[in-house]
C-alpha cells in the first residue's frame, strides 16, 4: 500500500517569499506523484505531476517539485508567492498496479501575508 | 459537459436517513472515482469504476454505502442509515483512460444531524 505524510497542517508565507510544502511517500513500486490545489468550495485543480523521466517537475502558476528517490520526498515551491496562492495543497501518489487511484496526503494549508 | 458535475451540492440528512448522491463525469470519461473528504482531512478514496464496472470498492467504510454507474456514465454512491460519521465532503473524479488527467468535481457536502 502507498501512503503520504505532508509535514505541516499550516504554513504561512508573505507576499514575494519563498513558497515550500513539503511531502513524503511511501511505496513499495516506482509511484506516480502528484501536487494538487483546492481553493474553497471548488474541486481539486493539478498543479503537477510526476510519472518518469526529468525528476524536477514544472506546473502551473510558477510551482515545480523535485522528485527525489533516496528521500522519497517530492516537495513543492514556487520562488515568489502572491495572494492567490492561497488555497490548500495535497500531495498524491498513485501505482498502476492499483489502477493508478490517487492516495493523498492530509493536506496543508498555505496562508499569504500581504 | 464542461466539467464533473455533482448534485446537490449540499445535503442535510438526519441520523437514520438514506441518501443519494449523483455524479455527471465529463462525457466521454471511462474512469470514474469516488472520494471522501472529512474536515480538515485529505481526501480518501471509496471506489472506481471503469466504464460500468466496479473494479475497486476497498475503500466503502461500511456495506451501508454503496455506488452504482448502471450505462457507463452517471454514477450515484447510496449512504444507507446515515451516521453523524458519514457528514464529509464527497468528491466525484472522472478521467478519459488509466494514463489520462483526473479531473474532480466541486463535491456534495453532506452533513448528517
């Protein structure tokens, strides 16, 4: 079985800093992992994903996360954060052995100062 | 349609009742996913479907909940005698093939009193 552990329930940041979420997998089979973005009352959005090939993934809004096997770690950054980053953050991993279902992680909240 | 639509969009249920809730995937969309989401929490899955069968049903929490997709394209997750346990947030997700985008719905809130 997979699982994800997101360090921090809540993370605060002011305007123009650096953004990082970070986010450990477990599993026992090459994952695929994923960093999706819920913003109130609305579904999840994908920010990005990994399957395989360049470990440094580019997404949407100026995220990336850098998958990294011997830390099976796949933090999430953006280098300068704006107001409408706001929102909450989950952290997936999928195989395809399990029909590539999504497990995520418990999800961080990300508050932006002005 | 444009996007996964699920109704209603909130549903109050007291302890004891059935409910029934409905998910439109993006036509076209072979595969579709059941979540549920409790406060504060990351969502969980319930079960999948690709086309009209249910290859994975593990994560029902009990045989009080149950979900169908009878021609392939709707699908409804039926709560049976609903728990102050079962109130979340259900996601519905849908996507085109195994290897394709998941794309979720804005979810039904259920709260149970």
């Amino acid at each position: 079985a997979q699982s994800v552990t997101q360090l921090g329930s809540h993370v605060s940041v002011s305007e123009g800093a650096l953004v990082l979420l970070r986010c450990n997998y477990s599993s026992s089979v090459p994952p695929y992992l994923f960093w999706y973005v819920q913003y109130p009352n609305q579904g999840l959005q994908l920010l990005l994903k990994y399957t395989t090939g360049a470990t440094l993934v580019k997404g949407i809004n100026g995220f990336e996360a850098e998958f990294k096997k011997s830390e099976t770690s796949f933090h999430l950054t953006k280098p300068s954060a704006h107001m409408s980053d706001a929102a909450e953050y989950f952290c997936a991993v999928s195989v395809k052995a399990a029909g590539n279902k999504l497990t995520f992680g418990g999800g961080t909240r990300v508050l932006v100062k002005p | 349609g444009a996007g996964v639509s699920q109704s209603p969009r909130y549903k109050v249920a007291k302890r004891g009742q059935d409910v029934a809730l409905r998910c439109d995937p993006i036509s076209g969309h072979v595969s579709l996913f059941w979540y549920q989401q409790a406060l504060g929490q990351g969502p969980e899955f319930l079960t999948y479907f690709q086309n009209e069968a249910q290859l994975d049903k593990s994560g029902l929490p009990s045989d009080r909940f149950f979900a169908e997709r009878p021609e392939g394209s709707v699908s409804t997750l039926k709560i049976q005698r609903t728990q102050q346990e079962d109130s979340a947030v259900y996601l519905c997700a849908s996507r085109l093939d195994v290897n394709e985008k998941l794309f979720f719905g804005s979810g039904t809130q259920l709260s149970v009193l």
